[in-house]
C-alpha cells in the first residue's frame, strides 16, 4: 500500500535533486529520508532513484511516478484546503517568485495590502534574478520575462515595460560629450553574461554597447546603485528609477520594451489562496499600467 508521507518525501528528493536537500527542507535527517526512499521503492517493487556521487536521478520509472505523485500531491491539497475551510478564510502560503525589479519595486510594496484583507494568507515574495520552476514547486506564482511554452501551466500577459539608458548627473556632467550622446568607451553597468537566466535581459546590443567596457552587476538593484554612485551608464527599467532624481536618461529618444508574463501550474492555479493572489497582482499591474511605459 503506497504511504503518502513517503511519497512526499520522495517529491523533496526529486525537487531538491539530493537527499540531504531534501531532509532540510523537511526537517528530517539524511538517514530518514535515505530510508522512506527505499521504503517506498519496495512497496512499489520498482526503483524510483539513482544515489550519484553529486546527487540524485530520477529512473525512467522515477520521472512517470513523479507525474502521479504531483496529481496526488494536487488533490491532497485541494482536500486539506476544503476540509478546513481555507478555501471560505483563505488561508495558507502562496510563494510567488519574480525578477528582482518587479518584486520589490511593485509586489513588496503593495501585498501587504492584500494580506490586510486575509490574515491567514501568508504570502511568501521571492524577488531574485533568476528563472523559478514551478514544475518542481519552487513557487505557486512565477512573474516571467519570456513567455513559457512548454509544460502544464497557465500563462497571463502581465504588462509591457520600458527600459531606457541613464547616467548620474555628476557621471555626465564630466563627460560633455556623453551628454551630446558620444557613446565611445564609456563603462557601461552590466548583468554578468554567464548569470543572464533570459536572453531579453541582454540589452547592449539595443544600444550599440556591446563593446564598451564594463561593471558588471548579476541583479538589476546593485545596477541601479552603481549607476547613481557613477559606476558607468546603464539600461534601467524606468518605473524603477522614475522617482530618483539623481539619475539623467542618456539618449532620450531611445528605449527598450520587454513584457511581464504571470505563470501559474496548473496543479495549483485552481486553489483559492493562489487564484486570489494571482488575480490580485493581475489587477494591481493593471491599476499602474501607466508607471511601467
């Protein structure tokens, strides 16, 4: 008889990629989990996981029952919510991953409002550069750059968004000849190429930068700063640095447009909690439309 507490054990593992990930992040010891593993594997009578010297591989069989899994994992959520009446209070976590830009310029300030409304809604806000899989339950809620195309998930253009080019006032007013738009060796603030997580975020060659030297910064908050304290020039989302004096566009006529996608899977996008917070950034996006171009 398959034990569901194993197989939940067993989803940490195939998520995380590693047992001790996964006993962390279950507040059990490697050994535990190590044992449920192989618990559920004979109950089974078919092997679900391969032990590698840098981590865990799911078999053939691993990947079809880690679909099954998720199904179950999806209804035992569903029942729990109902069973308790979250889905009347709503109450529970929603974990929502964005870029950094949008998370704490537009999500951080606003949430709280929402959790105003529902105190039992705890809403845990991931605002780091990089790509979440919600395949493996890295949120409920993903804010995109680029429009998914594969996999069981639900996709919602959020907003388009502008970028444009903007320097220190005291960065150009040592450089006249940046302030007549000469481009020409001047230190440009950068993401790191190798730590890019989407190709929309490559933005010098929009800009005819792309061999000037470089400062280069794996998060969009740490250019901000080094562009205001005259670390270089830089291609700034201008709903972020709309309200910062200090800063000038470079090349005014010039910007760049990209577009937030809110993605949810479809396991999940049906439970209250996550349909009630995914509607509410939806909503609040569109009230500050005119902030984002």
């Amino acid at each position: 008889m398959l034990d569901w507490d194993n197989a939940r054990i067993f989803l940490a593992v195939a998520r995380t990629g590693q047992m001790l990930g996964a006993a962390k992040k279950l507040g059990l010891d490697h050994a535990t989990v190590s044992r449920r593993i192989a618990t559920l594997e004979s109950a089974l009578g078919v092997k679900l996981i391969e032990r590698r010297t840098n981590g865990c591989a799911l078999t053939a069989t691993g990947e079809t029952f880690l679909a099954s899994a998720e199904k179950i994992e999806t209804e035992f959520l569903r029942a729990q919510a109902a069973l308790s009446g979250a889905d009347v209070a709503i109450s529970g976590n929603v974990r929502v991953g964005a870029p950094d830009g949008f998370g704490t310029f537009v999500l951080a300030r606003h949430l709280s409002a929402l959790m105003n409304e529902h105190p039992g809604l705890n809403v845990q806000l991931v605002p780091l550069p990089r790509a979440f899989s919600l395949a493996k339950r890295e949120a409920d809620i993903a804010v995109t750059i680029d429009r998914p195309v594969e996999g069981r998930l639900t996709v919602k253009k959020l907003t388009d968004y502008s970028l444009s080019l903007y320097a220190s006032k005291t960065f150009l007013k040592d450089r006249p000849a940046l302030a007549k738009g000469d481009l020409s060796g001047v230190r440009v603030v950068a993401y790191v190429p190798d730590l890019i997580f989407s190709p929309a975020l490559d933005y010098l060659g929009d800009f005819d930068l792309a061999q000037n030297p470089r400062f280069e910064c794996a998060g969009m908050l740490g250019q901000i700063e080094a562009v205001r304290t005259g670390s270089g020039i830089g291609v700034l989302h201008d709903y972020a640095v709309r309200n910062l004096p200090d800063l000038v566009r470079v090349l005014p006529e010039k910007r760049v447009t990209r577009t937030y996608w809110i993605v949810t899977h479809d396991d999940v996008r049906d439970l209250a909690r996550v349909r009630l917070v995914h509607d509410f950034m939806s909503d609040l996006t569109h009230r500050l439309a005119r902030q984002f171009i």
